[in-house]
C-alpha cells in the first residue's frame, strides 16, 4: 500500500505552528474510503486539538475562516509557519 499521509513530523509542526488541518482518504476507489482512519489516528497520535480540523468545522464557520484567511496579507501564515521551524 502506497499512502500519502502527512508525516508525523509535519503534524507536529502544523500543531505547534497552530495551522489547521483536514483529514483525507487519498482513496483512489470505494474500497478505500475507510483510510480516513488513518489520518483520524495521526491526528489523534499528533495531539490536534478537534477544533484544528476542518473536517469538524461546520459550514458557516469554514466559510467564515476561508474569507477571513483570504483577507490576510499573502504570505502571513507562512512566515508564521518558518517562525516554529525556527525554534
């Protein structure tokens, strides 16, 4: 089985960094759908805080924080990202 999930290492950063994160399958059929386990325990494995995951976000409230992301000056949430790698 060839997965594509994130590293452990990269959840880690993504958490201290304080990004959000979605869950995914990488499913290439029906058969597959079940990997979201997978990324389910990694994100448990890596501490996420549920309200990180957009997967748990309702509708309103992704929304609200795509447009409010939008409306950042580009490059904001990576110069925050390279100030944890930094540590």
């Amino acid at each position: 089985m060839d997965r594509q999930d994130l590293s452990f290492d990269l959840i880690t950063l993504a958490r201290k960094a304080g990004c959000r994160i979605s869950l995914g399958t990488d499913s290439h059929g029906e058969s597959q759908l079940g990997f979201i386990e997978f990324g389910l325990a990694a994100a448990l494995k890596g501490e996420i805080d549920p309200e990180r995951v957009l997967n748990f976000t309702s509708r309103g409230d992704l929304v609200n924080w795509a447009n409010k992301e939008r409306s950042l000056p580009r490059g904001k949430s990576v110069s925050s990202i390279q100030n944890v790698v930094d540590r």
